[in-house]
C-alpha cells in the first residue's frame, strides 16, 4: 500500500512539474520588431505616410504614421505569425511585403518604398 502512495505522489509530482515546463516555455517564446524608412522612388523619405501591418492568420491590421524622416516601428510581434507590410501615401501605396513566421531574426528592418 505505502508503495502505491509513493507512485501516486511521484506521478502528481511528474504532472505538476511537467505542466510548469510547458508553461516556462510558451512564456519564453520571443517576440520581434520591425522597423524601417518609407522611401519614394528617389529613395527620399515620405513622412507621414501611413504604414500597414496586417496578421495573417487574424488579419488584424495595425497602422503606424511615419515620423519626420520616414521611420516606423511595430514592436511585440509574436514570432509564429506570418504579417504582411505595406505603405501608402495621398492614395498611392507600395508593394506589400511578408515577414514569415520561419524568418527567425527578432530584429527586422525592411525599407517600404511609395512610386510618387
């Protein structure tokens, strides 16, 4: 009987212990950035131009305006998710870009150019 409790207790043990590293591990998932310059066909930046950053999966759509030089940040994106990256200015808007969820780098500078 002493020989069961022990098992019982190991195994309780085991799950809890189990559990708490599977936790540890979904929490220890990176996250990454994607910075850049908008630019226009002469390579000058485009400020304010607005940036799209759409989920994949969700198709949540985030936006960011450009600063006075063209630079735009999106932060905390999650690592498994495919996004897709675009450009517009006055009703002209650039090529859409993929960052891939198997692209691993959790820095990510990608330029976004606008024909004017």
């Amino acid at each position: 009987m002493k020989s069961y409790r022990i098992r019982s207790v190991a195994g309780v043990w085991l799950v809890i212990t189990l559990t708490a590293l599977t936790a540890l591990t979904a929490a220890a998932q990176h996250t990454r950035t994607v910075s850049g310059t908008v630019l226009d066909a002469r390579n000058n930046p485009v400020p304010g131009a607005i940036v799209y950053l759409k989920n994949v999966r969700t198709r949540a759509m985030r936006t960011y305006i450009a600063d006075d030089h063209g630079r735009f940040v999106f932060h905390a994106l999650a690592a498994n998710t495919d996004y897709n990256l675009h450009a517009a200015f006055h009703g002209k808007a650039g090529s859409e870009r993929m960052i891939s969820s198997f692209d691993s780098r959790r820095r990510i500078h990608m330029d976004l150019k606008i024909p004017r």
